[in-house]
C-alpha cells in the first residue's frame, strides 16, 4: 500500500497548529503498520532546513509558469519517514508562517501556491515525476490540499483513490473567480456542483466534493458539520456526502508529549512518580514572576487567539477566572485586538495573570507540565490536541462540550466522580458565565486534595495514542484499493525506526 500524504504542515519541519501534530503522528503510526508512506510538503525555508539526507530527485527549469520547481527527497528528523519537498523558491522560500508574511497577512497568492502544490502532489502520484513511484491512494488534508483530488478526478489518466481529511472546517481557502485560469483545473469544474462556492474558488470544497473518502478527526465533529450551526455553509454538499464521511479521532504523539521523558521539562514525572510535577509547576510560577507557592491553583491557556477558541470570552473573563485565588499563565497569538485585551490583563494583575504572545513549542511543553487546569473553551472544536496533552500530564482540562473535545473528555459529574471515570471538567454554553461558573466547579475540586488526586490519576491514565486511528485509516485504505496490500513495499528504514521507537 502506497500512500502520498500531502500536508501543508508537518511537524518538526513547520507547525502552525495541531495539524502539523496530526501529520506527523498518523504517517509514522501508518509506517508502523507496513503502509509505504510517503510525505509532501512544500519547500519552506524551515523545512529544507530541518529535512534530512536531502537529494535532489527531480529538477524543473518551470513548473507551471511558477519558476523552477525541484523535489527534493529527504528523511524526517527523529521519525526517519520519507518525505518529499516541493521547493518552488518563488513561492515557497519566503519568511512567515506557511499562509501569512510576518505581519500576519495572508500572501496575496496562496491560491496559486498551493494550486501548484496540489499539482506537485497529483503528478507525483501517478508516476509522473519517477519512474519507480506512484501512489495507491493519496492522503490530503485541509483547504491548502483540496484541489489535489479535483486536479486527479478532472484531468485525464489513471489516478490513485484520494482520502480528504477535514482539520478545520472554517478555514476554506476562498479566492476570487479571477485566480481560476491560474489553477490548471479545466473551465467546467467551476460550477456550483464543482468548486464554486457563492461565486469564489473554495479549496475546501474542491477536496470535499472530489475525493473518495472524507474523515474529519472526531466523531461528533462529524455530525455536527451535517448542521447548519457547524457547516459553514457546506452541510449540503457535506450531508450528499455523508455516506463517504467518518469521524477517526486523533491520537496524540506520546514520543514527544510523556511527561516521563520530556526534554524540554525541569523535571520529569509519571503516573507512578508525580512528584516532579510539582517542580515543574514552581519553576513555571518562578519563570513568569509569581510568587512560588504548590498551593495556590495555576490555570493555564495555549491556544491560538481566536473566536474558535474563545479568546474573546476568555479575555472578558479573565478577572472571574482568577477569582481571589488563581494563577493564570496565558501562551498563544492570533488576533491582534484579542492579545492586547490579554496584555492589558496581564498588567492590571501583576503577580496573578501572565501572558507570553508567540509561538513557542518548549514553553507550551514546560506550562502543560506545570499547570494544574487547562482552560480550553471552543466555539467549535474539529479535535483539540491540547486536552490530551494537558491529560497526560495530570493537568485537568475544563473544556466546552463540543467536536473533540466532547469526544475526550469525561466531566467530573457526583456520578462520574463516584465511579471514578472523571477527567475534567465540561461546560455546555459559550457565555462568559457558561466558563467561569466551570472553571469554579474545578477550583472546587482542586480544593479536595484527595478527590484531586483521583481524577488526575484517571486523566494521566487515558490512552489517546496513534495506534487505533491508525488501524483505522488502514481498514479505510484498504476498502479503497482492497488489491494493493499484496504488490506493496514499505519502506524498510521508515517501518525498521518506527518500531524500534515503540
Ligand atoms: P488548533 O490546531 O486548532 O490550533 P489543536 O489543539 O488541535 O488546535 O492543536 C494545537 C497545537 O498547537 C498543540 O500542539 C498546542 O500545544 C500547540 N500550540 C498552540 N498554540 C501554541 C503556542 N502559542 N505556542 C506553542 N504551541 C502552541
């Protein structure tokens, strides 16, 4: 079985969320199983910087009019999976985030970016780029890889099965009719029943209707895209659809996120030995400025600051989260208003309230660790990675009940407090009220040691790993192309590392 991921995000190469989480785990855990897989990312200066064993495979002078196009195949660091880079310089090699310049803008020509990263991903799919290689079934994911299944069912040839894996509903890829002749996709395909959406090009719903199969990452976010209130204008096409739609949970990468040998942690701890947690909350109190003190509640926050997430409620809330007792640690950006009102409350409480604006991958490892609650609201949440981290490192999540977050989290209740099966804290509204009366629930447990005790032992206990997607995303492979499995040749080091890992 041979299967071409093509990701705009990958985990260590370029992260901007839990999709560059998703696309590292669910690959290496598929490699464990023998499936051939190979990556697609494009050529961005982190990642040509960060891949390993690089060689040039196959050099263009231009591809599609965009300038010379390499592909470079290399190895993941730590994973060893085989990854190629589409390394465009004009369209790739450029500071920023993989969609925005450093001042948070969006570059004015993703369209044509990712059209010829879906392009790059379609030829070498089919065998067009070497010889030797071509795909059973090719793995995109998100609106940045949507045309990648229109491009394989609208242009002529053999073509692998394609597999869309919806992340985030809300982000579509959207761009005006006028960017059409740039996308190499044939005229009629823009059409309302093509990829139209109310007059513009969507990505998203390219991926949507052309693909094979559809997963999303959790099984209520499944459901809930059916529903006008969560569909984003696409629960039409996505209910014609549905019989083609499962909802796979994620997994979380316990390799990178086990408090028992996190690097980037002053101490490490367990289930068994929790004791360096509480080493990990005093260094995190001491680093921002707060008074040390083991009794005192720390909430914490890592998120990217948006309406999904909340951040404007949280913002609202943050004097009632605290009430007259808790620490609040606060990491995450996004939108600029939003971490200003953070800033501002970061300042009129001093010694209470701290928030760091950036993206810092060790720092979230080291507040996770030293936290004692998460706080995790979500207008709508596709899985939420952060709720099981923040589990296994015996920090209680008080999340909203919705998408993933619903599907992971089991609310402390007097039912499921007696039964011990309680692992956080859920709330069912969106209001500012909805939250704090939560994240009091919460302090009051925290104000029961022993009770505490319990069910951070039973969050620490819950196994979120990649092995059952995985096993997942195979079966769903397999009812693609039931004759692949006899003719495939994983690959030998990729499969060799990912079981010596475990
Ligand atoms: P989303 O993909 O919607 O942002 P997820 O919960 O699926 O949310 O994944 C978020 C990922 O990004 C997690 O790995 C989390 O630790 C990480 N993260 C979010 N914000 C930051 C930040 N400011 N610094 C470091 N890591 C962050």
């Amino acid at each position: 079985m041979r299967v071409l991921f093509a990701s705009p995000e990958i985990y260590p190469l370029a992260k901007t969320g839990g999709l560059a989480d998703v696309s590292a785990g669910l690959p290496k855990s598929l490699a464990k199983l023998d499936v051939d897989m190979h990556l697609l990312l494009p050529g961005y200066p982190s990642a040509i910087e960060a891949a390993e064993n690089k060689s040039i495979e196959v050099e263009f002078g231009d591809f599609m009019g965009a300038g010379p196009l390499r592909l470079v195949s290399a190895r993941t660091p730590d994973a060893r999976l085989p990854i190629w880079l589409a390394d465009c310089p004009p369209l790739f090699r450029r500071p920023g985030s993989p969609y925005q310049d450093r001042d948070r803008q969006d570059w004015p020509d993703n369209a044509r970016r990712f059209a010829v990263f879906n392009h790059v991903a379609a030829r070498l799919s089919r065998g067009h780029f070497l010889g030797d290689w071509r795909a059973d079934i090719v793995h995109a994911n998100d609106w940045p890889t949507g045309l990648v299944p229109a491009i394989l069912a609208e242009t002529p040839g053999q073509r692998p099965a394609t597999v869309f894996t919806i992340h985030n509903l809300a982000y579509q890829g959207l761009f005006p009719p006028a960017l059409y002749p740039q996308l190499g996709l044939p005229d009629e395909a823009f059409n309302p029943d093509g990829l139209e959406f109310h007059g513009k090009i969507s990505f998203l719903k390219a991926g949507i209707r052309y693909s094979d199969r559809l997963t999303t990452v959790s099984p209520t976010y499944a459901r809930e895209i059916l529903t006008a209130d969560y569909g984003c204008g696409l629960e039409g096409l996505l209910q014609r659809r549905a019989r083609d739609l499962v909802g796979i949970l994620n997994g979380a990468d316990y390799e990178i996120w086990d408090p028992s040998r996190d690097v980037h942690l002053p101490n490490n701890f367990s289930l068994e030995d929790i004791a360096g947690k509480r080493a990990c909350k005093t260094a995190l109190q001491e680093e921002f400025g707060f008074e040390a003190n083991l009794e005192v509640p720390l909430i914490i926050f890592i998120s990217r600051i948006t309406d999904q997430k909340m951040a404007d409620v949280v913002a609202a809330a943050l004097p009632e989260v605290i009430g007259d007792g808790a620490l609040c640690v606060l990491l995450g950006d996004g939108e600029r208003h939003l971490e200003e009102q953070f800033e501002a409350a970061a300042l009129r409480y001093p010694g209470r309230i701290a928030f760091r604006v950036g993206y810092e991958e060790p720092l979230a490892h080291r507040i996770v660790a030293g936290g004692d609650i998460l706080l995790h609201p979500a207008r709508y949440e596709p899985c939420g990675l952060t709720q099981l981290y923040a589990m296994r490192y015996g920090t209680l999540p008080v999340v909203r009940s919705t998408g993933g977050l619903r599907d992971t989290v089991v609310d402390a209740t007097d039912d499921t407090l007696s039964r011990g099966t309680a692992t956080g804290f859920m709330f069912e509204g969106v209001t500012g009220d909805d939250m704090v009366r939560c994240v009091e629930r919460a302090l009051g447990l925290y104000r029961q040691p022993l009770d505490w005790r319990k069910v951070q032992r039973q969050a620490m206990a819950q196994h979120f790993g990649w092995e059952e997607p995985a096993r997942r995303y195979l079966a769903l492979y397999r009812s693609l192309v039931p004759q692949a499995d006899a003719a495939s040749k994983p690959d030998p080091e990729a499969a060799e590392v990912a079981r010596a890992a475990g």
